[in-house]
C-alpha cells in the first residue's frame, strides 16, 4: 500500500511537470524596466551560469549576483573532470589566481565586459555547512575569486545554515539537512529575501525591503518562448517562466500592452533566477519557480522575475558551465549566455542592436545566418527562421550571435 501511494505521487509529479511544460506560449511582454538595476542568482549549476553572466555581462548585471552553491568563474575550465571533481571540492581546490587571469584575458580578448563593471556590484555567495554536493571551500573560492574585482564591503557571505544542496526557504521544502526532491530544503531562513535584499535594497538590510506578500500573488505568471534565442541542440527548453507583479504590469513607452492593470510610479527591477540541475519544468514542474520564496518578494518590491529553463536535451537539466555547447560556454558569445542576455534586453526594453529585417537568403549572404538541409538558420544561436524566401527579423546581443528581434 505504502509503494503504490508513492508510485502514485510520482505519477502526479510527473504529470504536473509535463503540464507546466507545455503549456501554451505567451508572448514576451514590454514593460518598464529599470535596466541599471537588473540582478540574478542561481543555485549549483545555475549558481555557477549567474557568476558565468555577470562576469562575462558585467555592464549588463552590474548591480550584483546572488550564488548558492556554486564556486569560481570558469572553474571548469571546460573540463568535466574537473567539474565533477574540483569544482565540486574533492580535496584539491580551485586554482583561483588563475581563474582570476583567466578572466583578465578574456577581457582583453574582448569576449567578456570589462572586469571594471565589476566593482560597482554587489555579491552575496551562501553554501550550507552540511552541502555534501557543492561543498564549502568553493563558496570561500568564489568570495576570493571576487576580492580581486569587487570592494570588501561589497560581498556578503554566509556558511552557517546547517544545510544540505539546495535552495534554503523559510518554509517549504525538506528538512534543513535532507537532500533530494526538488532540492529545496525549509530552514527557517528565507534565502531568497536576504540575496534580494543585499542586491537591491539600501544598505542590503532586509528590513528595506517592503515587507513580502502573504496569501494569493495578484500579478501575473507568463509562459515566453526562448526558442526566439536559441535553437535545438544547445541545453534549453521551449519556454520561461516569467512573473509580473501587478504593479509592473504596464507596457513600456512605445510598447505593447502589458496586460493588467497596474499603475504609475517608478520602473520596475529585472532579477533573474537561474535553477539547478534535475530543477527544471520537465523535472519538477514549476515548483521552482513558485516555492524559493522570490515571487511573494517581487509582489511588493516592483521587481519582475525572469525563470530560463533548461530543457531535456541538457545533461540532468544542468546549465553549461563546463563547454557542451562549446569552448566559449563562459564568454559572451556562449549559447545559453548570449540566450538569457537576450531575453533579459527583451524585458528591459534595451535598444536592439544591428536589427535588420530581410529575406533570410540575405540573411545568409550578409552572415547573419546559414543554410542548414535547406532551411535557414541565425548565426550563433542556431535559431530556425524557416526557408530562404521567407522573411526574418535578426538582431544581435553580441558580436556573431544572432536572434530573433523586432526591429
């Protein structure tokens, strides 16, 4: 009797994530964001893919990161070994001086921001004192990784929660030490507002925050397609999860309708919340993205919450942090980088750069594009525009890597 129960919660799980990703697309709305205070964070693998987009996007993200579980810029060095080895912390450690040049390099390379965006963010790093999956001394890597281009006062660390690999809540998920499910674990401490706080709030206080909803959220919860940024084969799946407090949801000057009815005032905040591994829609629903308590703080802070996705033909769901979507996975110019730099422009409104609408054979002609088994695809993202006498709009986030825009 006990097995069937849970063979029959699993079905229902399993059901309700195959729901939640397929549902109908939405279209990306245009709304009025505040593009100097865009933010993210992740956990784990999405951990180390917001340090990967704030360094390599650094004008973009400069307010700050927030990481849970992760370690060093590029500490893969596109090596799985050493992302299933060191960077998880066997023992050796991650070489941080050299990931520091790394960093440098590519900087003077021009395949990342310059590290001088750096030292106006803010970055919090947390690894529970039990995490037996991301274990601390990578967190204490992070934080030295940062010291080189972020001011002291700047970073806030925090390793004494006794928790295990996940994201912590203050009151849903396993218990605190317990590991597995959709690795959210209840605390007592609610992560999500402490990472919002000191990323946005004066002083990093969470008490500047305007005090999180309780109850029903009256914004609204949308459904955009990524394959606008990125095309098969490259680790994400067909949709985000987007959430738009009612306050927020007011169409940005010139743009479409928002939808709802919100009101005046000041323009809204972008954070992006990069999941873990085995969290995506297609593993767990959107039990992520509606139980890490950072909905019932956008609800009262004017702050709209973007959720990319990896998709099924990602490793475990995992973002790529160490090269399966090739050897720039960490730069600008990296698939899923390029992917959720786009998307997060979209939100924000940022003016399009090197729009052009045209036949996709001129597409192809001017390198925006390539044929592909007769069909036609953007250069970079690998987005499928369709045959070479159809019309396309191209627009490009950054050098070479080519989506769909709206020009």
């Amino acid at each position: 009797m006990k097995a069937s129960a849970t063979a029959r919660r699993l079905a229902a799980a399993l059901g309700m994530a195959a729901a939640a990703a397929t549902r109908a697309a939405d279209p990306w709305p245009a709304l009025r964001i505040d593009a100097a205070q865009t933010t993210l964070s992740g956990l784990s693998s999405g951990g180390y893919m917001a340090v990967q987009l704030h360094v390599a996007y650094s004008g973009t993200f400069a307010r700050g990161v927030g990481v849970v579980a992760g370690g060093p810029f590029h500490c893969a060095e596109g090596q799985l070994r050493h992302a299933t080895g060191r960077c998880l912390d066997d023992g050796i450690g991650a070489p941080v001086e050299t990931l520091q040049a790394t960093a440098r390099r590519y900087e003077q390379q021009g395949t990342i921001d310059p590290l001088g965006h750096l030292a106006r963010s803010r970055v919090y790093v947390f690894t529970g004192a039990n995490d037996l999956v991301v274990r601390q001394p990578l967190g204490r890597d992070l934080a030295r990784w940062y010291a080189a281009f972020v001011p002291a006062a700047q970073i806030r660390t925090r390793f004494d929660v006794p928790a295990e690999h996940g994201m912590v809540t203050d009151d849903h998920g396993n218990a605190c030490a317990v590991r597995g499910g959709a690795f959210i674990q209840n605390c007592g401490v609610d992560l999500a507002g402490e990472m919002l706080a000191w990323l946005l709030a004066p002083g990093g206080a969470v008490a500047a925050l305007s005090p999180r909803a309780e109850g029903a959220l009256q914004g609204r919860w949308l459904a955009p397609d990524q394959r606008e940024f990125i095309g098969a084969g490259r680790g994400m799946g067909p949709q985000a999860r987007l959430y738009v407090p009612r306050a927020c949801d007011v169409p940005a000057a010139g743009g479409g309708a928002g939808g709802g009815a919100g009101g005046a005032g000041p323009p809204c905040r972008l954070h992006v919340v990069l999941h873990g591994c085995g969290q995506s829609l297609d593993d767990i629903g959107e039990t992520y993205v509606r139980h890490t308590g950072y909905p019932r703080w956008a609800e009262t802070n004017r702050i709209v919450l973007l959720f990319p996705q990896t998709g099924r033909e990602a490793l475990n769901s995992c973002w790529d942090w160490w090269g399966y979507t090739g050897p720039d996975y960490a730069q600008r110019s990296g698939a899923q980088m390029a992917a959720i730099k786009g998307m997060a422009d979209r939100l924000a409104g940022a003016a399009v750069q090197g729009c052009v609408r045209a036949l996709n054979a001129t597409h192809v002609l001017a390198g925006r594009a390539a044929g592909w088994l007769g069909r036609v695809v953007a250069r970079g993202s690998g987005v499928d525009l369709g045959w070479p006498w159809q019309r396309s709009a191209l627009a490009a986030p950054t050098a070479g890597h080519f989506v769909r825009g709206a020009c």
